[in-house]
C-alpha cells in the first residue's frame, strides 16, 4: 500500500493535491482514500491531507502515522515539532521538500536515514501560489512510479474542472514541470508493508498525581495575552496597501477583518499589523478602490 502525507498551510492547496493524486490512483485500478485533516483555522495555519492507495481493499483508518511519502510544501513548517512533519519518518520513507534549498541540506539538518528529495519552486508571483497543490500532486505522481501523465492529466481535469479551462491548462503545465524536476527520481517511493494491530505498542504514559484546582487551574486573568501569539508567522500573502489610492474611508478593512488587525490612525489612514496579520486577503477582496493588493510573502520587505 502506498501511504502519502502533504504537508502545508491552509490556501497551499494541499487537499486540492491529495485530491488530484486520489482520483489519478483511482484511474490506475487502485483502491484509494484520500482526505485533509485540520481544525477551524483560517488560511496559513499548518494543515495537512493523506493519501493511501492499495490494489486490494484498505481497511486502515485515521491519519497515517508511517508514511512512504512526505511532501512539505512549505519548509518553514518542518522546525515546528507541533506539525509532525516527521512523525514516522524511517529509511524507507521518502522526504520531499518543495523549496531552494539543496536536498543535502535538509538531510543534515534534519539527520534522517531516508531519501531526501527537494523541488524548485518560483513564488515570485503571487498568482502562482495557487498552483502549489498540483505542483505537489505532479511530483508525487512522478515518484510512486506507477502512474502515467495522461491519468495525472485526466485526475486534474477532473477535480479542476469548475475552475474553467485557463486554471487547467496552467495547472497541467505546472504538474508535468514538477514531474519532470523528479524525473530522475521517478519509482523512489515503493509501498510500505502492511502495519499489524498485534504490533501496537502501548505509549508510555507518565502518571502525574492530580492537584488541587487552586494549583492547577488557568493563571491567565488579563486581557490580551493572545497579543503574544504572533500568528503573522502563518502568513503565505502579504496585504500591502497603496496610500496614493487610498480613500481614508477608516472602516471598511478595520472592520472586515476578522483579527483586528488593521487600525486607523488619526489621519484616516489604515495600518496592517503584520505580526498578526494572518494573510486571509479578506481585506483586499473588501477595499473599495482596490487599494490593498497581494504579494507572497516570501521575499517581501519586512517592516
């Protein structure tokens, strides 16, 4: 069976990817699953979504804890533990990691005894994040070694569709470049065996002995501590705003956002708060005068 985890933030696409690599699996004549996992967070919180494909019924459930394929689509993830990025990463398990960096730098950094595999990917363009996902897709489909193009082609008309034939078209360009980046990696994955219930091991639990609630109970009694919660790390865009077309309205973005993270200042004129800006753009859908536009954050000047 082949076990597959994409991880990302949200908005990277990375349930659009196990989407598409699902329905090419489905296409070759395997029993698939394939599904996101994540909470109520918005766009850029860590979240990830599995695949497992078999040629005879899969009775596994859950997300998958040992995985032959790990593709990171945002490498800032992999220093957070919270994230699991390598939770049952062994020498069988293939690492890929869609960033600049060499994938010898990556096998040092993180000392672990499997493949580690890395894939270019321009971000210049803000336009371009939103091919992430199949920019995934397309690599991994590469690396299982049991998939064509033309069925990877197929899955991604087909779970593209209702985004019109422009999205597509750029899409399968875009897929068959990763492909062709992992070409001379092409069949590294191989299936992982299957895993026993006899071989579960118990975790080792600590026991720690109750206490009483005076002790224990929550020490936070002031307002605003989340202030310290810079949750302006999980940002994949960044808002930036053009003052010369700016109206000075003062409440149409302060109000849509959703985190408060845009002040007025005695002039009228409003202010990003980017180390708890999350980057969910509401903002730029909502400026009357289109004065607030989309950049990537990577590469953008730091205030």
């Amino acid at each position: 069976m082949f076990r597959i985890r994409f991880h990302g933030r949200g908005g990277q696409g990375m349930k659009t990817a196990s989407r598409i690599l699902g329905s090419a699996f489905f296409r070759a004549g395997y029993e698939v699953q394939d599904a996101p996992r994540y909470g109520a967070e918005r766009r850029g919180a860590s979240i990830f979504a599995y695949v497992r494909a078999a040629r005879q019924p899969i009775y596994e459930r859950g997300v998958i804890r040992r995985a032959d394929l790990v593709v990171v689509a945002d490498d800032s993830l992999i220093a957070v533990s919270a994230n699991e990025i390598l939770q049952g990463v062994d020498n069988h398990t293939v690492l890929l990691v869609v960033g600049n960096e060499a994938p010898e730098v990556w096998k040092d950094r993180l000392n672990i005894p499997g493949t580690v595999l890395a894939l270019p990917h321009e971000t210049a363009d803000a336009s371009e994040l939103r091919f992430l996902g199949t920019v995934c897709a397309g690599a991994a489909a590469c690396l299982v070694g049991v998939l064509s193009k033309e069925i990877l082609q197929q899955a991604i008309r087909e779970e593209l569709a209702p985004l019109g034939e422009a999205v597509i078209a750029r899409s399968v360009t875009i897929a068959d470049a990763a492909w062709q980046n992992m070409a001379a990696h092409a069949g590294c994955v191989t299936e992982g065996g299957e895993v026993p219930a006899t071989g579960y091991a118990a975790p080792s639990w600590i026991e720690l002995q109750a206490e009483d609630a005076d002790i224990s109970a929550a020490a936070i009694h002031a307002g605003l501590t989340s202030v310290e919660v810079k949750t302006g790390l999980w940002r994949t865009l960044r808002p930036v705003i053009d003052y010369d077309r700016c109206n000075r309205c003062w409440w149409v973005c302060s109000e849509f956002c959703p985190d408060s993270a845009i002040t007025v200042g005695a002039d009228g004129a409003p202010h990003i708060d980017y180390d708890h800006c999350k980057g969910c753009m509401v903002c730029v859908a909502q400026c009357p005068p289109h004065a607030i536009r989309a950049i990537p954050e990577q590469g953008a000047d730091k205030p």
